[in-house]
C-alpha cells in the first residue's frame, strides 16, 4: 500500500464565474464537499486531490474581484489566505476578460506564495482571436501557467502537476513592482523582516504619517494611489502577454442578450423558463416521489416487519424499526427526486449563464423591496417546494440578502399545502377557489411583512450593492452536472437527513409510547395534544382531536388530514395479508408506471392539479361538528403562517443556522396565532 508523504493546502481563486466550480469538480471528483464557511452562511466547496506522493486539499475561495475585506466573500478569501496561509494559489482567469481577472492576481502576488496561474476557458478565447503568451506571462511573474478547459476538462490535470513542481521547487513569484516613490515608501517599513508586500502595504495604510506623504506627492489619497498602481501593472502586463487578431463573427452572446435582457420579450421570457422550471420539477419528479413512498412503506416496511415477527422480536420493536426507522428514511429519501430535478435545471441555468440574467432582469423590481434579482428564483419555487426553495439561496452572495429570502420563503404556500387548503375550503366554503387565492395572497403579504421587519430590524442598514456580472453563453457537459447534482443531494440528505429523521423518531414515539396504546388520545402525542388545546381555543379549535393532528402534521403539512381520519376514527387499520413476491413485482411494475408518466409529463403542455383524495371525504361530516366557517378559516391562516414541516425547518437549520431557525419557527407560530386569532375574532362577528 502506498503511503501518501506530504498533504498541501490549495486555494482556488478567482472573480466570480470563471469557472473555479468547473475545475474543481474535474479536479476531485466524488470527493467534492458543500458545507458552509464556519460561522457564517457562505457557501464553501473543498475536495481530495492525489498527484504522486502528495494529497492535495483544494480549496475553492468565494468569487471575488478583489481583496479589500468588505463583504462578506471578500472577508473569507481575505483571512484564509492571511490566516490559513496555503502552500499554493491557483489563480483562475477567465481568459476572454483576462486584463479585468489580472487585478486580483496582483493582489495574490502581494502575498508572495506559490501560485499557478490557469487560463480557464481557452477555447472561447481562441474563437476572439486571443492568443497568450504564456512563457512570457511565467518569466515576469515567477509562476507556472496552465492553459484549461473547465467544460471539457482538458488540461486540468496539468493543475496538479504544476502544483507539486512549484512547492517541490520553492518557487515563489517575483515581487510585484509599483512607482517608484511607493516602493521606496514600502521599502522603508520592512525593518529587515521577510514580510509579504501585501502585510507591508498594509502596515502604510495603517501609519498616518506615510498616508500623508503619499496624499503630499500625489494629491489623492493613499488607498486610490494603491489601487491606480495595481490597475496600472494588470494592464501594463496584459499588454505585454495578449495579443488579438481581428476576427469579424457573430456574437451569440450579444445577440440571445437583445431579446433575454430586452424588459418586455425578456420578461415573457423568463415567465416562460420558471414556468417550466416548475413544470418539469415537480411533475416530473412526482411519479418517482410517490413510487419512492409507496416501495418504503408498502414493500420494504412490511418485508421487514415480516421478518422481525418471523425472529419472534417484540411488536412494539418491530412497529418502531417497520414505522418509525424505515418511515423516517423514507420521508427523508422522498425529497430526493425533486431537489435532484430542481438542482439540476438550477444547474444548468447557471452554467448556461442564464440564471445571472434572470437576476439582471428582475434586479430593478426587487430593489424596491430591499432585495436584488436573484432573490426572485428562490422565492418563486417556494410556491413548488419551501426545501429546494431555501436550498437553492446558496446562490445569493450576500448573507444578509439570504437570511432575508430564507425568512420570506416558508410563507410561499407549496402543493402540500394546498391539499389542506382545498380539504376545509370545500367543506366549509360555497366559493372555495376566491378562499384559497386568498391564502395565496395572505402568504405573499406575510413575506413582504416579515422582510420589512427584518430591514427594519435586525437586518438595518442600506441595500448591500455589487457588480452583476453576465458570463457569456456555455452550454455544460452532462457529466459535470450530474457530478454537481450528485455534490448538493448527498450534503442534503447527510446533514438535512439526519435531523429529519431524529425528530420522525421523536414524533412517532410520542404517537405509540405508553408502548402497546391502541387509542390515539392515550398516546403521549394524545396527551400533549389535550394539554396544548387551551392554546388553540382562543383562534376557535377546541376540539383536542385537531390540535393532536399538528403533533404528526409537523413531519409534513398534508399529514394533518391523514392525522385527522385516524384519531376522530380511533380504530385501528387492518392489516392486509403481505405476499413479498407479488408486491416485489407490483413495485416493478410501479416503477415503470413512474418512468413513463414522469417522462411523458415532459411533453404535456400543462402542469399537473393536485386534488383532495377521496379518502378524505367521510372525514368532512366529522370536521364539520367540531368546526364551523371561521374556525375553520383560522385553522388554514396558522397552516399557512406557522411553519408546520419538519424539512422546511430542517434545511433552514442548515442554511441558517440554529439559532435563526428555532427564532423563526417561534416567529411563524406567534404571528400564525395573532393573524389566526384576529381573522377568527373578525369571521365570529359577521
């Protein structure tokens, strides 16, 4: 076996979509992480390398156009490289817009440590008539220069090599010369130390005394003197290392921009994409979600429990490995299908270079709420889904913009809570399409409250302003899609699923302990729910039997119906006669039932209902004599204000945090309560 010597630590930087992402997905495969930075809700992206006898860590620092630690991203980049101090940079440069992507390298040279500098996107430059001279670009900067694809992969691998040949030989790039009064200024500070340029530069910015020397010999202040010098290096060294050859072709770019960015075809447009987004997302991944659920607790449960009572284990064991184990899992792994359908059409916007122009386009809109565009695509698909919704804010740059849209998002009414909405709406209700456009409505309203109060609040202070960039049109390879998809998919159910299927355990033991219980109102949950009622009584529920259905609806809105039948019931389901073989073939044959339906939904033109299951119904005459218009109309408001599913709470938690998420869930309850108790108040009197 072979014994790795030595382990480097790598970052990767570069101005936002440059294709960073691309090449470190080449670089270390399935060993990509996504995680969050520590103490913050950056997104951070790091994997395993191996090149010789060396195990390269390679980080991928947040896109930046500079190293002035004022945002957010430019903080993180800032302290790992001071603070972390890696063995090696690779500069990423988007070759096309090289001379704008140079003045960040010369703010990494400052820190004088080994760097290779890699020339993403080589071909797109070529097609411009671009050439690089890249043993020039090496001699004057003492680094080793890598011509890559990050579309096809071709030439990353030469990344490693170049990595391992740079600290094997100590090669430190050369020192990056400014004016001449500011090198000897610069100069002067050293006190014969080994200090970087860049702890120097820092040091003169910091003395009163060399500020005002500088302000004294060139009548501006220091910093703009700083950044006029570095400008002045990228672009004398830009000249130098580029040449172009003119070449007369069509832009793609410039032409798909007059119609995608054009405020009238544009916006149609973008209706146009989200509504399929939506489309293809969930009808699509339905079938698959259903199938997924019913394998889990038609098939794979029962066998199991067969199984344990064949070994003779105790019922209550095998009713909590069958039910609460395999359920809990289940209810996990039935998200997958859609945020894996959903992150790989995000995915495929983003790389294609759309999804930036969405954001461009709908940027003037949001500024009026205090947000920018890209806040408008999470926010949307909410309205399928609150769990990919709040998962899909990991492409907002801004924390403060995050927490804001993640606060919004939960409000969005999704499909499962539409099945609650139809159900009572129905039953209570001559007119029940104007009541649920109502709640609709009510949800929006309540978003755009809360991010008001949080502005107001504990987000106060101006809108947080930055540079939209608009890549040129890519068209990405399966493969890296896949990977990506594959990347995010095993971090949810990894982090997201361990919580979700902690608290599945909670809620169902407190729905059979004392073990053996039979009635649901001897139950603990029964119990709690009893005790909880004096609670609801005031918004008009003052049935105990419907407070208890929250205790298990919190797994997932819809369960609530589900929870409903079988307490106000109270008899226990019979089991049906279980034949492995036959249902192993009935899950085959469900399975090929998903695919075709999930496919063929991809040519249906409209988006499928979601409708009130029949099983439902005998429930209504019992709903009926504990409630009436108003408490019913309370009971929708708290579903659709407090935030009553485990998932949505679970990747909040993640995204986050915990303190935001348990703060917020008190948040939503209070304000459920108060908005439900008023609108009760006001119905009880008309």
């Amino acid at each position: 076996m072979k014994i790795l010597s030595k382990t480097l630590k790598v970052a990767l930087a570069g101005n936002p979509n440059v294709g960073k992402t691309s090449l470190l997905n080449h670089l270390v495969g399935t060993t990509l992480k996504v995680g969050n930075w520590p103490g913050v809700t950056v997104e951070k992206r790091e994997g395993k390398a191996t090149y010789n006898d060396y195990t390269l860590i390679l980080v991928d620092l947040p896109g930046i156009y500079t190293l002035e630690p004022i945002s957010e991203d430019e903080l993180i980049a800032y302290k790992f490289l001071t603070y972390d101090e890696p063995d090696v940079i690779v500069n990423v440069i988007e070759t096309p817009n090289m001379e704008r992507d140079l003045l960040l390298t010369v703010e990494l040279l400052e820190f004088g440590i080994p760097m290779v500098v890699a020339l993403n996107m080589m071909d797109e430059a070529q097609k411009l008539g671009i050439e690089i001279d890249t043993g020039r670009l090496e001699e004057l900067l003492g680094v080793k220069v890598v011509k890559t694809n990050g579309r096809t992969g071709a030439g990353v691998k030469d990344i490693l090599s170049a990595i391992v040949e740079i600290y094997e030989k100590s090669m430190k790039p050369k020192q990056v010369r400014y004016s001449e009064d500011l090198e000897s200024l610069i100069d002067s500070l050293k006190d014969g130390t080994s200090e970087s340029k860049h702890h120097l530069i820092k040091k003169l910015l910091s003395n009163r005394e060399y500020t005002q020397k500088i302000e004294r010999l060139y009548g501006k202040p220091a910093y703009d003197v700083l950044k006029e010098n570095r400008f002045a290096f990228a672009h004398g060294l830009y000249n130098e290392v580029v040449k172009r050859k003119h070449i007369t072709s069509t832009d793609l770019t410039s032409l798909l921009d007059k119609f995608l960015l054009h405020p009238y075809i544009g916006t149609f447009t973008f209706l146009l994409v989200m509504f399929f987004l939506f489309k293809i997302s969930f009808d699509f991944s339905k079938p698959f979600m259903d199938w997924l659920d019913g394998f889990l607790n038609n098939f794979l449960s029962p066998l199991v429990k067969m199984w344990l009572e064949e070994s003779g284990i105790s019922d209550w064991v095998v009713k909590f490995v069958s039910e609460a184990l395999i359920g809990g899992v289940g209810f996990v792994l039935t998200f997958t299908p859609l945020i894996a359908t959903i992150y790989l059409i995000l995915s495929f916007l983003e790389f294609t270079g759309y999804l930036p122009r969405i954001a461009f386009l709908m940027d003037r809109f949001m500024h009026r709420l205090g947000l920018h565009g890209k806040s408008v695509i999470p926010l949307l698909l909410g309205f399928g889904c609150n769990v990919p919704a709040i998962v899909a804010t990991r492409t907002m740059e801004s924390r403060r913009d995050k927490l804001l849209v993640i606060a919004m998002i939960p409000f969005m009414s999704c499909p499962a809570r539409l099945v609650v909405f139809s159900f009572f709406a129905v039953t209570f209700f001559k007119n029940p399409a104007i009541v649920i456009f109502l709640l609709y409505l009510m949800g929006v309203a309540v978003a755009l409250f809360t991010a008001i109060l949080l502005r107001k609040t504990v987000f106060a202070g101006g809108l947080y302003h930055f540079v939209m960039e608009l890549p040129p049109y890519r068209l990405p390879t399966l493969r890296l899609l896949l990977r990506i998809v594959w990347v995010y998919l095993r971090d949810f159910l990894y982090r997201a699923g361990t919580l979700i299927f902690a608290v599945s355990v909670v809620i169902w033991l407190s729905m059979n302990i004392p073990p053996g219980v039979t009635k649901a109102e001897d139950s603990l949950a029964g119990k709690i729910g009893r005790l909880i009622t004096p609670l609801f009584e005031p918004i008009g529920i003052n049935d105990w039997r419907i407070s208890t259905s929250l205790i298990p609806a919190f797994l997932a809105r819809e369960i609530v119906l589900s929870s409903m039948a079988t307490i106000y019931t109270a008899q226990d389901k019979s089991s049906k006669e279980f034949l492995p073989d036959q249902e192993a073939k009935k899950q085959l044959f469900a399975l090929g039932s998903a695919v075709k339906e999930a496919f063929s939904s991809l040519i249906d033109p409209l988006p499928k209902t979601f409708e009130v299951s029949e099983e439902y119904t005998p429930l209504r005459s019992a709903i009926s004599k504990s409630l009436n218009g108003a408490s019913a109309l309370s009971f929708m408001i708290f579903i659709l204000i407090y935030t009553s599913c485990l998932g949505t709470v679970a990747v909040m938690w993640r995204e986050a945090g915990k303190k935001f998420a348990l703060s917020f869930l008190a948040y939503s309850f209070v304000l459920a309560w108060l908005t439900a108790f008023l609108i009760y108040k006001i119905g009880s009197l008309i």
